[in-house]
C-alpha cells in the first residue's frame, strides 16, 4: 500500500447513523475518493436482503471482509457496513487509521430506517431489534473509534464540518 492509498478517515457505526452521507461530504471536501463497503458488495453479488436469504449472514460477512480488504487498499474515505467490526481481523486492520463513529439515537434512526429493507432488523419490533444490535456492537465501535460524532440533531453538513477540523487537526 503506498501512502497516498492510506484512507484519510474510515467510518464505522451503526445502521442509519449516516456513514454513507456524511462520509460521501467528507470525502468530496477533501478531494479523495469514497468507498462503502456495502456498495461494493451490492455491486457483485446483489442486494443485501437477497444475499441474506439466499445465502444467509454468514456468506454475507465473508463476501463484507472481502470488501473491507479492498476497501482499505484503496485510500480516499471509507464507510464500513455496521457489522464490519464484528471481525477481529478487521478490527486489528483497523488500528493504523482515523476510525470515527457515528453515532446516532434511536429517535433518530427511527426517522431515518422506517420501511426500508435491512434483513437484520427485519420483523414485528425493528427499534428493539436495533437497540439490542447497536449495544452488542458498541463495545467494538469504541475499540476501533478515534473520535464520535452523533448524528441525530442538526444538518449533516455540521457534521461533516466537525469531522472534516477533526481530520485536518489529526494530519
């Protein structure tokens, strides 16, 4: 990997904290390129709600670590699927770079994933489902994180403002 291929900031957090928005402004303003790993997946092997039933999670997350790799080979800004962190190896890959987590409330993410398709939070309680995953996954998100950032109140743009000083402060 030569050092322009360094990701300038990887995003990690949980679904609907908004990895993809913030981190697609992130990277426009600093001019690289972007990268979301879920995307890379989608582009090969389909939709994630279809790989999940047709291949089940297990085939999903061998086919996100692929992802992964590639994606921190590749440099620019990266967004990690929220369950990219559940991989040891990615975890460790993960600690030469600027981790931010996004954070984001359950109010606010309620707004955000209402009737989408996201196979894991599928069912009768979808929050609950995704309380219980963010809190499974947090200890994680906090061992990879260099900073937070919450999501939940105000523009993106802030957000991304915030994070774009905390990037440049950390060059």
């Amino acid at each position: 990997m030569t050092a322009d291929a360094v990701p300038v900031a990887v995003f990690v957090g949980p679904m609907g904290a908004g990895k993809t928005s913030v981190g697609k402004r992130v990277a426009r303003a600093l001019g690289v390129g972007f990268v979301d790993t879920d995307k890379l997946i989608i582009a090969r092997h389909g939709p994630i709600p279809r790989i999940f039933a047709e291949h089940g999670e297990p085939r999903f997350r061998e086919w996100e670590r692929a992802a992964v790799v590639e994606a921190l080979a590749g440099g620019g800004v990266v967004s990690l699927g929220g369950g990219a962190v559940l991989d040891a190896r990615t975890r460790s890959e993960l600690a030469p770079h600027r981790v931010v987590l996004l954070t984001v409330t359950p109010e606010a993410v309620a707004r955000r994933i209402g009737g989408g398709d996201r196979p894991l939070i599928a069912g009768e309680d979808p929050m609950a489902r995704w309380q219980r995953i963010f809190d499974e996954r947090r200890p994680f998100y906090d061992e990879v994180a260099d900073a937070t950032f919450d999501t939940s109140r105000g523009p993106i743009s802030g957000v991304a403002d915030r994070i774009l000083d905390w990037v440049r402060s950390t060059s």
